[in-house]
C-alpha cells in the first residue's frame, strides 16, 4: 500500500535514509512537495512578505544575511498547512525517532545580489528551549536554490561533538561565539553545499553546524523553516523567546499553541 505521507513525485523514505541522516545529522529528500504546492506556498509566503513587516537577521540592511516573517504558520493558514503538511512531518517525526511537536515556522529570504552569507551556527544556542535531544528543522524550499543563490552547507557528523564543543545557550545574541572558538576542530572538517530544487526539503538535526552562500544572483532565495522540538521540550529564557513570555522557567510548550505531529 502506497505511503500516504509520501507524494507521487517523492522518493520513499528508506531505513538508510534514516540512518544517514542520524550519522550525518543532516537529509536532502527530493521532491516532497508537488509543483502545485510549491506554487501554492509560495503564493501563500510572498504575500506575508508583503503584510509585514521582515525582521533582518544581521547587523543593519546594508550586511543583512536573510529577511525574515516569523511565526509564520500563525499568519498564513496556508503556511500553517505547510508546517504541518503529513509528507513533511511524517518524515521528521521518523527521522528523530521520538515523538514531537511543532515549535515554530519562519518564512527565509535572500534578496537578490544583496544578501551575506549567513554566518556559522547550530540552532541550538538559538532556541529558549530545554530538554531538547532529537530537535530538527526542516528547511522547505519554495524556489530553485543552486550553490549560486545561497544553499546550505553542512558539517557532516557535527552534531555528534562533544558538549564541551558546543555552545548550548544563549541570552542575547551578543553571547554569539564563533564555531572555531569553541570547536577548535572545526576549521578541519569538511562541509557539504546541498543545492536543492523547489519543493525539496532538507532536514538537519538541532546541532548540526551549518551556514549558507550568498545570493549572487538575480532571483531571491525563499524557503520556509519548520522547527520541530522533541515533545517534552520545555521553556528557557533565551534569545527570540517574545512569544513565549507567558511561560514560566521549565514549562513545558504544548497545546494547540504547539500541536503534536505524533
């Protein structure tokens, strides 16, 4: 019986695939979206881009590395259908191997010839979230995204490293440690650029090291970041914790607010 979860066009999820991803850290699936649904959510994106107002993830516009909606699957029910699309967080959930729950979804832009590279990073410091361990982002593509136009580059394995070569939290961003301080090995490992295709998704875990290109070319770079944090994660004051502000120190996020995807 054909897997529901899985589009015509998509290859099927395989045990290797599973166990690439969790040597790796990171998965490229092909085509996990059908062409009618990239149009549709990139319809659905460009228009939220337009009602507001993007938030730039660098120091000013001039070195702006991305732009960015955030909470985009409470603006757009159609990004929300995004975030919880079955294809999607079927093979997330089967990727973490535990049971998890939708965090958050932000719409990604790199204009065209203006957007930095986006420095080097994991999402764990990012996230004002505790007993995380199987956390992963799922990083849709709604256009073409050849090494040219800022694809993502991963460190293979990098999410395996020491804890004492990591940074696990920050309160502002002003605590932002670069990879080589505190993983002096980084500078030798090798890192994989992953041009995709619209409607491509690829998956990487809370703690792997990536970073992307610039956009050198004349078409913007738009994709949609989906968060899923292990069910059970629980809040910690940090950095872009706003819409957390009703919480309390060890809280644990569920509800609707942050609905199970199994």
């Amino acid at each position: 019986m054909p897997d529901p979860t899985t589009p015509p066009s998509a290859e099927p999820l395989t045990d290797d695939d599973v166990r690439r991803y969790r040597e790796q850290g990171y998965l490229h699936l092909r085509q996990v979206l059908t062409p009618q649904e990239v149009a549709d959510h990139r319809a659905a994106a460009e228009a939220l881009l337009e009602r507001e107002v993007p938030v730039i993830w660098g120091e000013s516009e001039s070195v702006t590395q991305v732009h960015y909606v955030e909470e985009a699957w409470l603006k757009s029910e159609a990004l929300r259908s995004l975030a919880l699309h079955p294809a999607v967080t079927g093979i997330a959930r089967r990727l973490a191997g535990v049971p998890l729950r939708l965090y958050s979804s932000d719409i990604l832009l790199k204009k065209p010839y203006k957007a930095l590279p986006t420095m080097i990073h994991d999402d764990e410091a990012g996230l004002p979230l505790a007993e995380l361990s199987q956390t992963l982002t799922a990083w849709i593509a709604l256009t073409d995204v050849p090494v040219e136009r800022g694809c993502l580059e991963y460190v293979p394995g990098s999410h395996l490293r020491a804890d004492a070569e990591r940074q696990i939290h920050m309160m502002s961003f002003d605590e932002y440690r670069p990879m080589a301080e505190i993983w002096p090995d980084f500078i030798w490992q090798p890192r994989v650029a992953v041009p995709v295709r619209a409607g491509d998704v690829t998956f990487h875990h809370f703690r792997t090291v990536h970073m992307a290109g610039a956009n050198t070319t004349g078409e913007p770079r738009l994709a949609n970041g989906v968060i899923y944090m292990d069910d059970g994660a629980a809040y910690r004051p940090g950095v872009q914790d706003h819409h957390l502000s009703g919480l309390r120190p060890g809280q644990p996020l569920g509800g609707d607010t942050f609905p199970s995807i199994g």
